[in-house]
C-alpha cells in the first residue's frame, strides 16, 4: 500500500452504452467510489475521478442489430442517458469521456502501436468461427451453444453465465449462430495476442505477494485462482466492423479487442480533462507517489487486476493499481438482475418516480452494500431503512435541533455556560467520529463507514432524549442554551460526515444551517465550536419524507408484470403429439355450454361439481378447478365442453363431460373461451 500519496487517481468501471444504468451498477461500482472521491476532497486531497461510456465491442453491434439501428445511434442514445442519470444521482466525476471519442482512439491506436513496436505481441493465424450466410467472423457474444464445462445450452462464445467459466467460441458444444441461427464453420484468419504468461512471475510477485494482506479477500481470491490455473496468451484484436482499427499493416477490417481499449479509456479520459483543466495528464498515471483505485464489479476482476496490470507493465511508464476493491453482484427481490430480462430498478425511472430522493437510494445501496458477498435488494427494505432510520433517526434529530433552537433563540445559536461531564463526554465522542469513519472508508468499507456517520446521529437523539431541553427549559433555561448548543455541533458535524454518503442531504442541512464556508473534514476533531454562538440558522425543513406502502406497492407490481411478461415470451410450447387423422378429430362432440351452478366437492380441495348448460341438456361434470376457481366467480361462464366422452364416477358423482381449459402466462388456468356475441348453447366446434 501507497502511503501518504500525493495525489489520488480514481477510475470507475465503464458502463457499456448497450442499455440505462440500474441498481446492480451503482451497488457494485459508482457509488463506492463517488463515496471514496467525495471523502478524499473533504480531506482536501488532490484527486481525479474518471469514467466514460464504453462504446466499442460486440454488446453495441448486437443492441444495434436488435433495434434496426446503427451502432452509432445506440451509443448516443445510450451515452445521453446515462450521463444524465449520473448528474441526477450526484455522482461526481471530474471527467466523464467516451471511447468513441477522438482522443480515445489515438490514445488506445497509440498503446496498441508502443507494444507492437516493442514486439509485445504473438501474431498468429487461428481458426476462428465463421457465418457463411452472413459473411462475417462471429465475435464470442454472438456464438450461443452448449458449455463444455456444465451443460448449460445457452452458454456465450466467451464465458457461460451458469457456472461462471471463461470460454473460447470454437469450446462451445453445438456452437449456434445468434445473427442467423445456422451452424458456423472454421476459418483461418490471422490476431495479435498479449502473452499473458510472460508476466506470470511479475504478477505473482505483485500480487500474490504484494497485496495478500490488503486486497479484498473475494478479488485476491479470484486472481489467485486465474494464476494458479496457468495464464495463456489472450487475443487483443477481432474481425469486427465496429471499434478502433488495428493500427497496422496487413490488420485491414480488424479492430481492437473491447476488453484492450476500453481500460485505456480511463487514461483518454484523464487526457481529456488534463486538456481542458490545463493541467498535466502525466503525473496522474506515471508519478509513484500516485495512488491509483479502480473501482469495479466482480466480473471485470480478472481484466483489472491481471490484463490491464499486464498491459501497464508491458508499456513500462505507467504505475499499476494500488487497490482494485471490487464489489460481489447485487440482486433483485431474490433473483439477479438481468438488463435483458428488464429484471432491474432503472436509475432513471427511479429518478423520476422519487424526484429528490437520490440520497435514499444512496443510503439503502449503501447499507445493504455487496462488499464480500452477493446481497438482495428488496422494496420492503428499502423502505425500512428510509422510515426506520433516515426519518426516524437522522431527520428526527436535525429537525428537533432547528426546531427548538428557532422556538428558543429565533434560530441563533446560544453561547453555552459551563459544560456538564455529560457535554463534555458528548463532544469528546463527536471528535472522535471523524478517525473512525476514516479507517473505514481508506479500508474500503463503506457499509461499515455509513454506520458510523449514522452513530453520530444516534449520539445526538440520545443526548436530547436524556437531556430533554423541551423540559429544563421550564426550570433551567441557561443550562438549555448550552444543551442546544452541543446538539447544534453534532447537527454541524453531520452536514460535513454525511457527505460522501448522502451529498444532496449534505447540502440541504448546510443550508438549513447557513453554513458558508465548508467546513473541513478534520476541523471536526480539532474544535467544538463547529458553529459558533450568535450564528443564524435559517428554519426546519424536512431532510427526509416516509415513504409509504403504496409507492413501494407500486414499484413491486412493476417487477411483476416483468415477470409475467418474462415468462410468456420465454415459455415453451408443449411438443406436438403424435399425428392422428380428420376422423379421430370427428369423434369428438365439442359444444359451447354455460355454468348454471357449480360447489365444491365435499372433502375434495380440488374438484367442483357443475351444473353445465350444453344445448342439448343440463348435465353435471366434475371439474379439478376448484383451486383456481370459486364457484361463485364462474356460474354463467361461457365454456367449451366436450359431451360425449364416456361418463366417468368420480367420489360418487357421475362427471358426463369435460371443460376445456389451458394456462396463461403465470401458470393460471384459463377457459378456452367462445365469449363472441351471438354464439348460442349447443354450436358445435369443429
């Protein structure tokens, strides 16, 4: 580990521009490190954020294809929505770039180009998969087939998302085509391959050794594994018709691999803020006394911490990461998330649904944070943790505090008298918070560092539960001025430690407070006169508002008409059963009936009696509906009822007939229906 760095160089994973941002995104990767880089300023660190839209690769060309448009349109509908959706989210980058941009191009055309020249690289002529009917090599998304490893039939040319194995297109069982669904054939075509086992001593140095004691155990975990399992040469070039050209001879209609430019992407962008910041990119990237963190999910551990480290070394000016402190997967009510099931809690329909209440979705990603392990994001807990603790605790407190100093002192704060053992153990403890939260978040814990900001605001409603100010007031009423004033520098305190957690609160309570100057993070910790007697503090306003049952009900009934919706587009058919001929089909007597009177069965949860109305005679059929139907939800129901099926006794009661019936897309049994007007009892159906 780096200490005492001179500057720090923050990366966020690249969003492709294939799709919105959901919920998933933010746990796994943008708000830790907008948490991380606000708490950095605080400190008054030198700091760089970076991110952009990765636009490049396979993900594009597919979204392009799937909606008839060009790859062009995709990203800058995408690239659009999703700047947006950070800005309204308050994620603070310094710079937000795109890797369609100019300066990406030459910067990853340029990397690509000093390792060619060093001869970095193996050429070599392989045999890759090849749609003859629509003429193209097949990049790994668009292979779908059968996975050596477990079996599962819908595994990608790259990695099987069932059992989490990283493939080759030619490894797959039954490799389809996914553009024109034919078998693709082999076909020699010449790439350049980064030779990852060249760098397999310096990555175990680096590493297995340098960083077993620092890195999160779930990333230290994967990597060893990734090394352990012996490293092999990895493809940095594709026969693709979108990203940036090979830039050498004999490499025409080739580009460059996804998975090589789009890391280089953190570098153009910090170019692309160097040049309008007038500052100087270099130290950023190739000064040692600089901390560099990339913050990502844990499916782009393997490219952050064993490809790009390999790419940075192999290029020899850049320093390597100090830390890659990668998040687990984050699901949804029970199962993951997935953008192209639409089994997702889009940021920007979240944002218009919860117009101002970034800060709640903050916190609730926040509190439930996949840090080591995989976690479950729920509506109900969502909900909880807004009413139970950011109303209930933190909105209670503040609002108590400005509250009572404007009833008391016409919101001035008073100049306290002699403090009481109780004051000083209070204000000890406050200075106290700033350290602590501290050694979280520079540990990578922001769970736990959200916890403690949220002990300080415990530590204020408990000081004015014991206190009780609104009572001493009646009796002691300087003792109560130096009362609210302690409460008035925890509330000060927490316009600074929520920050990095809850910023759109943070400036909500600095303005409640009419805090001009920010006040220092360690400023906290050094003086207890963070706001000092005779300072105006404006009125209450709510930091938070409850949300209620129906507004989560609401969002609930969203998720499962997706469901709904998933299950009968993916639902299949039942096979077709054996070929019979027009003469068994005549044997049947389909007639259109109605429902006259139907009970239960006694003793029987499954089966109703029916008295059905056929047009040719009222006779009764015993149905096993009784679980899906009331019977008094279906007298005078239109049927289809099959009358001359032989009579069958069922628990003493002759069934002299059948209903049809079928499913819908929940698996609920529906009546195959003759509800047109004017279709009497007694047609035949035929």
């Amino acid at each position: 580990m780096l200490q005492n760095p001179e500057r720090y160089t923050i990366t966020a994973a690249l969003p492709y521009t294939n799709g919105p941002i959901h919920i998933g995104h933010l746990a796994g990767v943008y708000v830790p490190s907008d948490i991380y880089s606000r708490y950095l300023r605080l400190q008054g660190r030198d700091v760089l954020f970076v991110c952009g839209s990765d636009e490049h690769g396979v993900a594009i060309s597919m979204k392009a294809k799937k909606e008839g448009i060009t790859p062009q349109e995709v990203i800058d509908k995408y690239d659009g929505i999703i700047r947006k959706s950070f800005s309204d989210f308050g994620i603070a980058f310094d710079n937000y770039s795109r890797t369609s941009a100019q300066i990406h191009h030459e910067t990853a055309s340029e990397f690509f180009k000093k390792l060619y020249d060093k001869g970095d690289f193996i050429e070599e002529v392989t045999e890759q998969l090849y749609d003859a009917k629509a003429d193209q090599f097949l990049a790994d998304r668009f292979v779908i087939g059968t996975c050596p490893k477990c079996g599962n039939e819908e595994a990608y040319g790259d990695q099987c998302e069932k059992c989490g194995s990283t493939l080759n297109a030619t490894d797959l069982i039954n490799p389809k085509s996914t553009i024109t669904g034919e078998t693709p054939i082999l076909k020699s075509t010449k790439h350049w391959f980064l030779p990852l086992d060249r760098y397999d001593a310096f990555l175990r140095e680096w590493i297995l050794e340098g960083h077993k004691n620092d890195w999160k155990p779930n990333v230290y975990g994967q990597v060893k594994s990734w090394i352990d399992g012996g490293l092999e040469p990895r493809a940095v070039t594709r026969d693709l018709d979108w990203g940036i050209d090979v830039p050498v001879e004999g490499a025409e209609g080739k580009k460059l691999y996804v998975w090589f430019d789009a890391p280089i992407g953190y570098i153009s962008s910090t170019k692309e803020w160097a040049a309008r910041e007038g500052k100087d990119w270099e130290p950023y990237w190739k000064d040692e006394k600089t901390k560099l963190v990339h913050f990502i999910g844990k499916d782009n551990i393997v490219f952050h911490c064993v490809i790009f480290p390999a790419m940075l070394k192999a290029e020899g000016s850049y320093i390597l990461p100090d830390n890659v402190p990668a998040n687990e997967f984050l699901n949804l009510e029970g199962n993951k998330l997935s953008t192209s099931k639409n089994w997702a809690v889009w940021l920007h329909e979240y944002l218009e649904e919860f117009p101002n209440q970034q800060d709640v979705l903050r916190y609730a990603l926040t509190s439930n944070a996949p840090e080591t392990k995989d976690n479950d994001f729920t509506w109900k807990d969502f909900q909880a943790r807004n009413n139970n603790e950011l109303v209930a605790i933190f909105g209670n407190f503040i609002n108590r505090v400005v509250v009572l100093t404007n009833k008391y002192y016409e919101g001035i704060v008073p100049a306290p008298n002699e403090f009481s053992e109780v004051d000083e153990a209070t204000l000890t403890e406050l200075k106290a918070y700033p350290a602590v939260i501290s050694s979280s978040v520079e540990r990578y814990r922001f769970r736990e560092a959200l916890g403690e900001m949220m002990n300080v605001a415990r530590l204020g409603n408990k000081y004015l539960a014991d206190e009780e100010p609104w009572k001493m007031v009646k009796t002691d009423s300087e003792r109560v001025k130096t009362q609210m004033y302690v409460a008035l520098q925890i509330a000060a305190a927490l316009s600074v430690l929520c920050e990095p957690f809850l910023p759109f609160t943070a400036a909500k309570l600095t303005r409640i407070l009419k805090i001009e100057d920010k006040l220092n993070w360690n400023a906290i910790a050094e003086t207890s006169d963070l706001l000092p007697a005779n300072h105006q503090i404006g009125q209450a306003e709510l930091l938070f508002s409850k949300i209620e049952d129906e507004e989560i009900q609401k969002q609930i009934d969203k998720l499962e008409a997706t469901k709904t919706a998933n299950s009968a587009e993916n639902k299949k058919a039942e096979p077709q059963k054996d070929l019979i001929q027009f003469e068994d089909f005549a044997k049947m007597d389909l007639r259109v009936g109605t429902i006259l009177e139907a009970e239960k069965m006694p003793k029987a949860n499954k089966l109703l009696i029916l008295k059905v109305d056929t047009g040719i005679d009222v006779r009764t059929i015993v149905s096993g509906i009784a679980e899906s139907f009331k019977p008094v939800d279906i007298i005078g129901k239109r049927v289809t009822v099959l009358v001359n099926l032989a009579p069958r006794n069922l628990r003493g009661v002759e069934s002299q007939g059948m209903i049809l019936m079928t499913n819908n897309a929940e698996g609920k049994l529906v009546f195959v229906n003759p509800d047109a007007d004017g279709v009497g009892n007694g047609e035949t159906i035929n």
